[in-house]
C-alpha cells in the first residue's frame, strides 16, 4: 500500500514538472513574440515618419522651386520675345506637358519716341501659354508719366495677339523706364521723350514717313475689312454645307480667324511689317478654305441608314395605310350586313303576298 501511494506521488510530481516546463516555453515564446511584433511596428512607424517627411520635404522644395521660377518669369524684362521660364519650370519639375500655365509676351511698345505732353502708348501682346485668359488690364507707370485711360482685353486665346492703347501725360523729357504690370507678369520698356522745342528734329521729313505709312496701314485696314466680310460669308457657306450632310470633317477655320484678329492687332500698334505678315497668311488661309468648302462633297448614305433616317415617315405611311385598310374592310363588312338586312326584308314580302291567295281560297 505504501508502494502505491509512493509511486502516486512519483507520477504526480513528474506531470506537475512538465507543465510546469510546457508553460515556462509558451511563456518564453509569447514574450519573443511579443517583442517581433513591438520592433515591427516600431519599424513600420519609422518608415512611415521617412516617407511622410520626405514627402513635405519635397512638396516644400516643389513649392519653393515653382515660387521662385514664377518670381522669375515676373520679373524678368521683355525684349520683345517670348518668355520660356513657363517651359523651364516644367523640365525642372518634370510635370505634365497637359499642366495649364499661364504665360504672356510683351511684343511691342509703340512708339518708343514720343513728345513731351499728352500722348498715346501701345502695347502689343501675346497669350504665350495655354489657358485663355479673361479681362485682361494693364498698368503702366514712369517718372514723371501720369495715366488717363487704358482699354480692356475682354477675351485672349492662346496664341492669340492683343494690345492696349494706353492714354497719359509725360511731364518728364529723357529716356525714361516704364514699368507694365499685367496680371502677375511684370515688364519693362525704354522710351525716349522729347521736348519738340528743344530738340532739332526733321519734323518735315517725320511727317513725311507718318503719311506714307498711314497710308500704306489705310490700304491694309480696307483689306481686312473686306476679307472680314468674305470670312463672316465662307462661315455661312461651311454651316450650310455641314447641315446639309456634306463632308466638311477636314475644314477647320480657326486658323483664318487668327490670322485676321492678328493682323488687326498689329494694325492698332501701326506695325505695318507684322500687319502684312498676318494678312498674307490670312489671305492664303481664306483661299484655302474657301476651295476645301466649295469642292466638299455630299455623303452618300446606305439604304440601311435612310430608312433609319426616315423612320418617322415611313412609319407614319405604313400607319396611315393600315387605317386605311381597316377602315375599308369595316365599311365592306357594313355594307354586306346591309344587303342582307334588305334581302330578308324582301323575302318577308314575297312569303306575305303568297301566302295571302291560298287562305282566300281555303275560306272560299
């Protein structure tokens, strides 16, 4: 008896030594577990903290990059060509060539000699960019310049020219720096004015060359004027054509009509080598154009896609003939339910008028 008690004791104490070791192991396991898990996520969260300031760190550089390309672009003075900071500040930041920048070009400033006292500036410019921009304004200023007046752009296209008549006093004689600010862009401009009493001038001769350009510039205003009359017709004649199922898929007059608004452009800042440019150009377009519209020919639809066309009228005539049908079959049937009523009405007559002579008899 004391063997067996022993012997429990034994087996008691060996199956308490092994959970108590089972338990020691899942006990070492969860903590290294646990620990796997804490470094992980103390990993992940560096990696996020990385990305995260890396990427303000390059939306900041991004933004200060753009800010001090554009601080460039508007301040940079213009000699009369394009400004390319817009095209700069894309390959710099390698965007998307489908980004909409805005970019305008100071072509022009009319004329750059100009007497002491009320005159007149004009300001040729150009949508460099790709937007379309809306109420454009200017404002000029000098030393010694006073502003009266400047017009309005209401509406300029991408590529598109413009120009601002720009009404003031110049109080002030010498060569004198006007600053234009248009929208963001800023530019800048030598003018030389002059006190007609004091500087030895050809003024004969001057006129002489004012006449004969104004003239030449008359010559060329009727001419657009006219070939703005014939774009407004060929318009007209591409609208009929197009409505009446001709093809004119490749005829496109948005070309012709930027030659003209060119040219008109360059005639309001009286530049008569740039006014005969754009003329020519738009003077070959109409041609063009006007050959492409007249020789356009109809299309010719399938039988399939006329009866797709006139469906309406065709169901409208089968319709029509349907009721039609109809209405003849009822009045046939009609008319036989009337011969059948007269017909029986008639028989009564006859059985009536026969059988009367034999009763007769039969009393008689």
């Amino acid at each position: 008896m004391n063997s067996i008690k022993k012997s429990l004791l034994i087996i008691i104490i060996l199956l308490l030594s092994i959970s108590f070791v089972f338990a020691e192991e899942n006990i070492t396991n969860t903590t290294n577990q646990n620990m796997n898990n804490q470094s992980e996520n103390s990993s992940n969260n560096n990696s996020n903290n990385f990305q995260n300031s890396s990427f303000i760190t390059g939306f900041a550089v991004l933004e200060q990059n753009k800010s001090s390309n554009n601080t460039m672009q508007n301040n940079s003075p213009s000699n009369g060509t394009k400004n390319d900071n817009n095209t700069l500040t894309n390959n710099s930041l390698d965007t998307s060539s489908l980004q909409l920048q805005e970019n305008i070009s100071l072509l022009k400033v009319f004329p750059d000699f100009i007497k002491l006292g009320d005159a007149q500036i004009n300001l040729q410019i150009e949508n460099a960019g790709n937007t379309t921009f809306k109420n454009l304004e200017a404002v000029v200023t000098a030393a010694g310049f006073s502003t009266y007046e400047i017009n309005t752009i209401d509406t300029l296209q991408q590529k598109e020219k413009g120009y601002f008549i720009v009404s003031g006093e110049f109080k002030k004689t010498g060569n004198l720096p006007l600053k234009i600010k248009i929208k963001d862009f800023i530019f800048y401009s030598n003018i030389t004015v002059y006190d007609p009493f004091y500087v030895a001038i050809d003024i004969e001769k001057e006129k002489q060359k004012e006449e004969e350009k104004k003239k030449k510039l008359d010559e060329l205003q009727s001419k657009i004027a006219l070939l703005q009359t014939n774009f407004s017709q060929l318009e007209q004649q591409f609208d009929q054509k197009k409505n009446n199922d001709f093809d004119v898929s490749s005829i496109s007059l948005q070309d012709l009509k930027t030659y003209i608004r060119n040219t008109q452009a360059s005639l309001a800042v009286q530049d008569e080598k740039e006014s005969n440019v754009n003329y020519v150009l738009a003077e070959n377009e109409f041609a063009y154009q006007k050959g492409k519209i007249e020789s356009a020919q109809e299309i010719k639809k399938s039988f399939k896609q006329t009866m797709i066309d006139n469906a309406i009228l065709i169901s409208t005539i089968v319709g029509g003939l349907v009721a039609l049908i109809t209405l003849v079959e009822i009045l046939r049937r009609q008319k036989e339910k009337v011969h059948e009523k007269i017909k029986n009405i008639n028989l009564k007559k006859e059985t009536q008028i026969i059988t009367n002579p034999v009763q007769e008899n039969s009393e008689k």
